[in-house]
C-alpha cells in the first residue's frame, strides 16, 4: 500500500520563514495570488524546471528537474498543513529550490511589480 505523505513536512513557522526569506514578503503575495512580474492568470506557472498550480485549495510546486513536490493548503495560509514528496527533502534542500525556483520567475515573467 503506497503511504500517503507526512502532514506537516515541516514546521509551519519555518516553511513560511524560508519562504519569505527567498522570495520577499510582497514576492511571496504576488506569487500565491498568482500575479508575479507580468503574470495575471492565477496560481499556475511553467519555467523550465518548475511547475506550480492549484488543484482546489492545494497549492503544488513541482520541481521537474527531481521529481520533488511540495503542497501546502489555503495558499496565503503559507505552510499550512505542508507535505513534501521526498522524506529527507531539509529545509536547507527546500530553501535551494525556492531560490531556483525564483530566480526562474524572474526570467519568464520578469521582475516583480513591487
């Protein structure tokens, strides 16, 4: 029987820290509403090794290079109720592929409004 992933991967309080320390208070707002840089068209975002959307009220990020997935519910709930498909995914692991993963947003849809 496949398992279903670990709620709470990691610590709520840490997910958003590392969160806002990569992207940036207003980047991390305007990335969930899903109007970063030129992009208006909600919580769906393809780079070239990235691909985020929304399925409901889960939020995914999927890092196509490794396979690794990262689910949060409620988007601006940042972290609420996290799981993350790789079991030894660090938050030093987690804190490389949001900066990889904002560094490519930047390139497709450019710099943020803000």
């Amino acid at each position: 029987m496949i398992k279903p992933m670990k709620q709470y991967h990691f610590e709520r309080d840490k997910f958003r820290e590392v969160f806002n320390r990569v992207f940036g208070e207003d980047d991390t707002i305007d990335f969930i509403s899903g109007t970063f840089g030129k992009h208006e068209s909600g919580f769906d975002y393809q780079t070239w090794n990235f691909k985020c959307f929304c399925i409901e009220e889960d939020y995914h990020i999927l890092d196509l290079s490794t396979g690794v997935l990262i689910v949060w519910y409620k988007g601006l709930h940042l972290g609420r109720c996290n799981q993350c498909s790789r079991p030894d995914f660090t938050l030093k692991d987690f804190e490389q592929m949001l900066s990889e993963l904002h560094t490519e947003l930047i390139e497709v849809y450019g710099e943020n409004k803000n």
